[in-house]
C-alpha cells in the first residue's frame, strides 16, 4: 500500500491508501488542484509494523505525532 503526502506551507495532507504507486500518481493532479503551485508531494511506501524495527517503529510514531500536532 501507498500513501500520498503533499505539504503546502504549514499544511500536510495525507491521501490514500492506494494499492500501487502509479495509482497514487495517476490521482496526483485531481489531489494537487486544491493546493498552491509550491506545494510539494511525496509518494510514500506503507509497511506493516511488525517488519519494521523498534527503532523505526519509535521514528514512524513519533513523526505520525509530529505531523498530528501541525
């Protein structure tokens, strides 16, 4: 699965999930036209927690934190 995160000033949007990356982008423009022209886009790849370490476990929390806080 694949998330779509677009940050526009102070603004992070989190799109999705979709099943492959080209389907992310392929929905990219409609997600993008209620955005600024600066707006950056990432696309990013999910994983199921128990792959991830603890110490990326820890980094994925505390930046889902982050972000919940902007």
């Amino acid at each position: 699965m694949y998330l779509l995160t677009v940050k526009d000033g102070l603004v992070t949007r989190h799109v999705g999930p979709y099943p492959s990356p080209k389907q992310a982008s392929d929905d990219l423009e409609r997600v993008l036209e209620s955005f600024s022209e600066r707006a950056r886009w990432q696309i990013h790849a999910l994983e199921c927690p128990k792959t991830l370490s603890l110490s990326e476990r820890i980094h994925a929390r505390n930046g889902a934190m982050n972000v919940a806080a902007s």
